[in-house]
C-alpha cells in the first residue's frame, strides 16, 4: 500500500504565529467533529482526515480574516466556518472520488475503493450533516452566501457527469470548475471578511479574489493529474484521461495535435504524453493558471494587515510554484 499522509500544503514556509495558533484550532475542531460512534463510520473519516490534505481552505479563511484584523469575538465563529468548509470539501471528495471511481487519495485507498459505493455514500452524508452543524451557529446572513456557493457546487460536479466531453468548449470548462472549485474557495473568502465584519464592497473585492483562486487551483490541480507527482498529490497520474475527463491539458492538445484517442487506457495516454506534456500545451495551460492568481492577489491586496497581505500573496505564489 502506498503510504499515507500527504505534506501539509504550506510545508517549511513560514506561518505568522497567530495563523498557525488558528489552523492548529482549526485542526482539533475538525479531528472532533469527524467521528461517529459507529465503528465503520469512525473508521472511515478519521482515517481520510488524518491522512492530511492541505487545509487550504480554512487557511484562506482566516488569512482573509485575519488580514482585516478581525475581532477576537468573532474568532471562534471564523473556527466554525474554516472547519465546516473543510468538511464540507472533505465529504465532496468521498463522493467525487466515488463518481471518478478514484483509487488512491491523500495517499491512500479511497473510501470508494475500500469500503464500495454504499459506505462512501453514506460517509459522506455524513461529514455533510457534521459541517452543516457547525454551519447552524454562524449568522443567518453568511449561512445564506455560502449556501449559494454549495449550491453552485454540486451544480458544477453534476454539469461535469452531463456534459459531453468530445464536444466540451473551453468556456463550459471554465463554467463547470468555477461551479465546482470556486465557489468553496469564495466562501471561504467571503466567510473571513464577512465575520472580519467587512464592508459590502470590501466583501466583494475578496469573493472575486477567491472565486479568482479557486479557478487557478482547479487548473493546476489539472495540469497536476497529468505531469505531478503521486507521492506529492497523493492522486493517480493520468486519472482524468482515464476517467474520460476532459479538461485544460487535453482542451489544448486537441488544439494543437488534433483530437485524443478514441480509447482512453494507460497504452494510449503514454502514447500522447510527449504531446501532452510538451511546452505547447503546458506552457499555455500554465500562462492561464498564472493570470487567475496574479487576479486574486491583485484583489486580496485589499487587505489592510501588511505582514498578513505579504502572506497571502505567497500563498498564491507557493500555489502556482506546484506547476511552474
Ligand atoms: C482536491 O482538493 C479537489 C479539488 C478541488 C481539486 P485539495 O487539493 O484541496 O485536496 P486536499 O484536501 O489537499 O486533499
Ligand atoms: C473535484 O475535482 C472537485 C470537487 C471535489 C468538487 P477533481 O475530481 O479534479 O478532484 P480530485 O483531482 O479528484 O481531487
Ligand atoms: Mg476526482
Ligand atoms: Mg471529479
Ligand atoms: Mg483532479
């Protein structure tokens, strides 16, 4: 089996003291609340939420938050928001690893792969009810944002399944991950601001800024599926070809070198992968990647917290460096 734990995302570079005191909060609430007391259930989770991940999401989240020196009241809110997103984002993936018939994440089997399709179901049902819970004690008006955004987000999984990929369009490719990705990576934004008690003006600048981000994550995260590396991602190579994904590396090879095979097994994306991978494509798909993020830092440098915006603005750069 491979081994587990995937490197926390912000690795050796350095936290401020007080973001790390948070994620480190941040990480008991979530290790808490992602338990059953039914054996299988427990299992399951706990094993997937100790395996790591990058918690980039509450990270973002009280980066935003804060980044606009946010009151210490509203800490322990900016808490419950950072962990219900994450476990929010955790249940998508058992479910997205369910309709990707995924194998390996965060290092390890999927829940999917390990347990079958019932038990994945219904584990991530339940990390749903968890996060929605920690959710409830957030005020009325910012439950309503991020609702919007989860809305968009299941939207974006299902357009996914729907759409045909021979016939996908750079433009619906673009709808469907700001669907997906995005719109969580804007809730965390407009969670930090929001409870940072932000103007309506401010708020927005920031949710651009994440929906910005979260777009450049999706793109790497893709052009990572063809040329990262497993014991980093923790995910197979070649997944999304081999699951008839049709995404940015594979928009812009059929663009230069015409259309993908028609049978997608190891065989044929070994026989494309010098294309693939090649400066044409990847050059282009990277130049994208880099004008998202470069858009999103420009937006978060609202923030008025100096050492907190510098911050920020490596975390872009750190994010865009898993492909540069
Ligand atoms: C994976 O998200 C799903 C995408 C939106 C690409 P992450 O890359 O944040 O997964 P973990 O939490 O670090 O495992
Ligand atoms: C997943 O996108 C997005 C959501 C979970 C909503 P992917 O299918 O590319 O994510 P990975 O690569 O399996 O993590
Ligand atoms: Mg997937
Ligand atoms: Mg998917
Ligand atoms: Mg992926």
């Amino acid at each position: 089996m491979k081994q587990a734990h995937i490197p926390f995302f912000p690795g050796k570079f350095h936290l401020p003291p007080l973001l790390r005191k948070d994620l480190r909060n941040i990480e008991t609430m979530i290790r808490e609340e992602g338990q059953s007391s039914n054996p299988l259930m427990n299992s399951m989770i706990s094993t997937l939420i100790l395996n790591g991940g990058k918690r980039i999401r509450p990270l973002i989240l009280m980066t935003v938050f804060r980044g606009l020196d946010g009151a210490e009241e509203a800490v322990q809110q900016a808490y419950h928001a950072g962990a219900s997103l994450e476990l929010i984002h955790t249940a998508t993936l058992i479910h997205d690893d369910l309709i990707d018939q995924s194998k390996l994440r965060r290092g390890a089997p999927t829940i999917y792969a390990q347990h079958g399709i019932p038990p994945a179901v219904l584990a991530g049902d339940y990390l749903f009810v968890v996060a929605y819970a920690l959710a409830s004690t957030l005020p009325k008006n910012l439950v309503q944002k991020i609702i919007t955004d989860l809305r968009h987000m299941a939207e974006g999984q299902l357009l996914e399944e729907m759409i045909n990929p021979k016939t996908l369009t750079f433009t619906e490719y673009l709808n469907i991950i700001t669907s997906k990705t995005a719109m969580l990576f804007r809730s965390a934004c407009v969670s930090g601001a929001f409870l940072a008690g932000a103007s309506e003006s401010m708020q927005q600048v920031l949710s651009d800024a994440g929906l910005m981000l979260g777009i450049a994550f999706q793109l790497i995260d893709d052009m990572l599926d063809v040329m990262g590396n497993e014991n980093i991602t923790g995910k197979p190579i070649g997944a999304d070809f081999l699951a008839d994904k049709m995404t940015l590396p594979y928009l812009l090879y059929e663009e230069h070198f015409g259309d993908l095979p028609q049978e997608r097994t190891q065989e044929t994306f070994q026989a494309i992968y010098a294309d693939l991978t090649s400066e044409l494509v990847m050059l282009q798909a990277k130049r994208l990647a880099k004008e998202k993020t470069k858009n999103a830092q420009k937006g978060f440098s609202v923030l008025t917290n100096a050492s907190i915006r510098t911050f920020i603005l490596e975390i872009c750069d750190k994010m865009l460096s898993r492909i540069l």
